[in-house]
C-alpha cells in the first residue's frame, strides 16, 4: 500500500526527577538552570526529531541532547536503543512530564514514516511542521512558528525527490544533508509558507514513489 503510514515504535520512555549535575551537563543541560531530565528512544529518528520539537512548543522544556544511531533501528545496540535517543531537560519534573507526554502524542499521532512501495520495504518522511518550535529552528536556522517541509529518503530517491520539491513550489533551501548520514538516509529542510512547504511535500512524495517504480529507466 503506497504511502500507507508506517508508525514509530516507541520503545522506552523514562524521567529522572532530579538528575546528577554530571550527568545533565554530560547531556548538554545546564545545571544551574535544569534538574530534571526526560528520556526517549524510538525505532524510527526523523519523527523523534519532530517530537522533540513539538514538545518544545508545548511544555517548557529544551531539546538537549538528540542523536541517531548508526545503521538504524535494524542493527540497534539493544532492544530498548531503536534508532534515537531523545534527552529533554527541564526547570522540574512536572515540566519533564508535559513535554514527554507532547513527544508521545506527536509520534503517535502525527509524525511518521510513510511505503514509498507496495511492499514497505522503502519509506520516505514528506512530513511538513506546520510552526515550528525551538528545537528545529536552531537546527535549521528558522525562526520558531516558521513552517518548514522535513523531507527525508533514501539517497537515489531523496535527491530526485528534493529536485522535485524544488522545482514544485516557492521553497528555500534551509538544510540539505547528502548521504551518508548515521543512517544512510539523505535529508533535506525547505522553507516558504506553509502552503509552498505542503507543495513541496508532496512533490518529493511523489518524486520517490516514481524511482522506486522505475528505478533504472535512464
């Protein structure tokens, strides 16, 4: 079923109310202004990353630590790792609490890979942020509330696919990551209104369903 959802697994979520000095600025925190962490790992990164955003607009929490696991959720370190470790730090825990709660909701309602084939074997994220929060816009060099398309594929079909997106609509180019990246995904940050962004969405969808039908017609 192409472009059906393929939904993230979330595979740990934990708090810790009152962490070691050591181990917030080992994350990235800044003791003298946070205490708490909140913790989250998923098999899925690029949704994680917009699930961190997200609760970033919605609790008054920071994005402190946020990385992908190389090779992926397939070749991942342990049956809890998945392919991201999200860390969110927080004034308290009750903060901690609002924004993990944000994050969950994101990964289970919202954003998500999607089968760029019938057999799901080849996925693609056009997933478009409709306002972004302060974790994506330091990432991409946006401003928060700016609306953004987060477009990400394998590397043949993410670089036809960004070509396209390009061409489709009135967007500019925030970030482009060639592959390889941890895992071997290329991705790219376009900004514009939010209508250019969903255009641009849209055409990199396509764009990859094509190559993935045809893949060797030169």
């Amino acid at each position: 079923m192409i472009l059906e959802p393929i939904p993230p697994t979330i595979l740990s979520v934990r708090r810790i109310p009152n962490a070691s000095p050591t181990l917030l600025a080992a994350y990235g925190a800044d003791p003298a202004r946070h205490t708490s962490l909140g913790l989250i790992t998923a098999d899925q990164d690029d949704p994680t990353y917009v699930a961190l955003d997200e609760a970033t607009k919605q609790a008054p929490v920071e994005v402190v630590f946020a990385r992908s696991f190389y090779a992926g959720a397939r070749h991942a370190s342990g049956p809890l790792s998945g392919e991201i470790l999200g860390v969110l730090a927080a004034s308290g825990p009750d903060e901690i609490e609002e924004g993990l709660r944000a994050a969950v909701r994101c990964l289970e309602h919202d954003a998500c890979f999607y089968a760029a084939n019938e057999d799901g074997s080849l996925a693609v994220f056009p997933h478009v942020v409709s306002a972004l929060g302060t974790y994506l816009a330091q990432e991409a060099g946006l401003t928060p509330g700016d609306a953004m398309a987060y477009l990400v594929a394998p590397p043949m079909e993410g670089a036809l696919g960004l070509d396209a997106a390009l061409k489709a609509a009135d967007v500019q180019a925030a970030r482009i990551q060639p592959p390889p990246t941890e895992t071997n995904f290329s991705a790219a940050f376009l900004s514009g209104t939010l209508e250019a962004c969903q255009a641009a969405a849209v055409a990199y969808a396509k764009a990859v369903v094509e190559v993935a039908r045809r893949p060797r017609e030169y």
